[in-house]
C-alpha cells in the first residue's frame, strides 16, 4: 500500500492554568506551560491503520502526553495514551489499527495532542485533520454545498449525474417535508464489488453494494457506469437516511424503522411497482406486519425482511397520500422531538399507530392506494 506523509508541523504552544484531574490545587494560577513541537505527523496505511506520531521538547519535564481525535462529525472524542519516559525532550507514537477500530473510508480524521508538565500545566497542539482515503485511485470530486461525490472511474458524466441524484433527493425532502437544511454528506462512489471489498468492516457479506454510516453523514455505492437505474435507486435512498438522520436526531429516540426505510425508497428516482403488488399479495395471504412491529429491527428471514421494506414504503406512501405533504412534515418534526413512536403518529396525524395500521390495511383494497402514482415526481 501507498503510505502518504502528512501534516508536518512545528510550533510553541502555551497554555495557562490547566491542572491534571485528581492533583492537588494550586495556591494560585499553574504556571506557563511551553512546548515546542519539531513534529506532528500522521501516517496513513489504508487499510491498515494510522501512525501519530509526535516529537517535542519544553524546559520543563514532559510528564505525559495525550493524543485526541475524533471520527469524523461525531460528537465524542476519542483518546490514547501513548508511553514516554519523562523528560525535557520526548518522542512518541500511537497506531490507530483501522481493521480492528473499523474505519470507513472517506472520513476525516481531526486530532491533536495534549502534554503535561511536572508542575501541572498543559499544552496542547492545534487541530489537524487527516482525510482517511482509499488510496489505490485516483479520486475525482464533485460538489455543490449540501453533496461531496468522489469517483474514481474516468468519466466526468457519472459523477456528475451521482451529484445531481442526490442534491435532487436533498431538495425534494427540503421542499416537500419540511425537512431542515442538511449539512454536507459524502459519497464515495466504487465502480465494482471487487473494489469496494476492501473498503468494508472484516467479515462483511460479500454481496453488500453499499453503506452508509448516518452518524458520519458518509455513504459508500457500488454503482457500474452502465447501470443508471442502480444510481437512481441507490443514491436518493442513502441519502435520504443521512438528512433524516439529521433532521431527526435528538438524545432520546431514533426514527421508527419503517418511516426511515419507507420515506428512502419513497424518494428514489428510479422505482419499481413491485413494492405494491407484494403488499397487496402478502394482505391477500394475511402476511403482513404490523406498523408497530416494524418500529425496530427488520426480520431476519430473507423473505419477511423484503416485505419488511415493501411494506414501510406502502406506509409512507399511504401517509403522504391521505395527510399530504404537511403531515409528513409534522410526523418527522415530532419525532425528531424525541418523544415516543406512538406519540409522535399521534401528534402528528392525529390517530393511533393501531389506527394508523388499520387504516393503512384497509387502504390496501383501493387501486389507488399508496404506490407511484402519489410520489409527486
């Protein structure tokens, strides 16, 4: 693998004041804290890992030091405590093993280093960020504010149309549901399972096309340029779990199932009605789930998983269908309120999610319900 030497640096620090937990308070302020860094570097082996790597010197003695990082948007920070022997001049290192603590490629890496002196002052250096890449290609990037598509296949024509696919799923949740403004998402688009392989957690499915880690606001496609109606499925529907995610998140509850993965495939470009004729079918044959058993997981049956799907679309489109637009925007809104699935169909739609099915159920005999037709594009 290619190894890439990045973020070099050297710099003096100063910090005033700060103390190590658990040591005893100063009379007064922790005297100033100097470091001097000759140093900071982090190496990238994808798919390996990432070595920090830092050397730097004070007057003082170096008690101790710290490296902190965070992947990607996520809120919590990560730290290692590298092991040096105490002195005026240190050097250290930490491997991150990236198969083992799982990182996707595409994600940014931001991390800095903290280091104590004898007498209880701190120091630390300014953040650096390192894009975590799959290096074997030779990646292209297109962008508006809202969407970052990477490709590597050579033709423009695909990673353009990628973008317009997903700022178009953007917008349409925007416009329609009143869906907030999204922050910027990633794509990164493969053009063979082969490829894309490497890029996934060990012991993945080999038939996995895709991934998307909603929390990083980072999507991974298989898309073969030859196969349009793959990206016009595949792109709205990640994206749309990412601008949900966004727009739902709060510390308390995460969307129900069946509203994330019914409102995804409801903004696909490409669609199929197949999804309706196997509701219809499973109602015939008295199959079908309940709304409140798809809050949660999916089945695992291969079967009762693609009806799981076909079914939390029916749903969606039932919603938009008899409560317009406006109550699905009220539905999004109450649950990324937080408060608990049947709340938030009750506050929002103004029945029970036992009503809510039912009503769903009995629409199911009209040739009209749900399906194509009610998507407005």
């Amino acid at each position: 693998m290619n190894r890439r030497r990045l973020l070099t640096a050297t710099a003096a620090l100063t910090v005033v004041g700060h103390r190590v937990a658990g040591t005893p308070a100063l009379a007064g302020p922790a005297p100033a804290f100097v470091i001097a860094v000759t140093a900071d570097e982090a190496v990238a082996d994808f798919p390996n890992a990432v070595r920090f790597s830092l050397t730097a010197s004070a007057e003082a003695t170096i008690e101790r030091v710290e490296l902190v990082y965070r992947i990607g948007p996520e809120a919590t920070l990560n730290a290692a405590f590298p092991a040096i022997t105490p002195d005026t001049q240190i050097k250290t290192a930490y491997d991150l093993d990236a198969r083992i603590n799982f990182l996707p490629p595409g994600v940014d890496l931001t991390y800095h280093w903290r280091a104590w002196g004898a007498d209880g002052g701190t120091a630390e250096t300014a953040p650096r960020t390192l894009v975590w890449v799959d290096d074997r290609f030779a990646w292209q990037r297109f962008a508006t504010d809202q969407v970052a598509v990477y490709a590597y296949h050579g033709d423009p024509a695909l990673g353009q149309a990628v973008l317009e696919s997903a700022q178009r799923a953007i917008t349409r949740l925007q416009i329609d549901f009143g869906v907030p403004r999204s922050a910027p998402v990633r794509i990164w688009v493969y053009t063979s399972r082969d490829d894309f392989a490497l890029g996934t957690p060990p012991n993945s499915e080999p038939w996995i096309a895709g991934v998307t880690y909603v929390e990083l606001l980072l999507t991974l496609a298989v898309l073969p340029p030859d196969s349009p109606d793959e990206l016009g499925r595949v792109i709205p529907h990640e994206v749309s779990h990412l601008v949900l995610e966004q727009a739902t998140a709060n510390p308390y509850n995460r969307p129900p199932r069946w509203l994330d993965e019914g409102l995804a495939v409801y903004n696909q470009d490409a669609f199929s009605m197949d999804h309706e004729a196997a509701v219809r079918v499973a109602a015939t044959e008295d199959r079908l789930l309940s709304i409140r058993a798809l809050n949660s997981e999916f089945p695992y049956d291969r079967d009762a998983f693609s009806l799981a799907y076909d079914q939390s679309f029916s749903i969606v489109a039932f919603i938009v269908a008899t409560y317009g637009s406006d109550g699905m925007a009220r539905l999004i809104t109450a649950v990324g309120a937080g408060v608990a699935h049947d709340d938030a169909v009750v506050q929002a739609l103004g029945v029970t999610i036992d009503d809510l099915d039912r009503r769903w159920r009995d629409s199911l005999g009209s040739a009209t319900a749900g399906g194509p037709l009610n998507r407005p594009w």
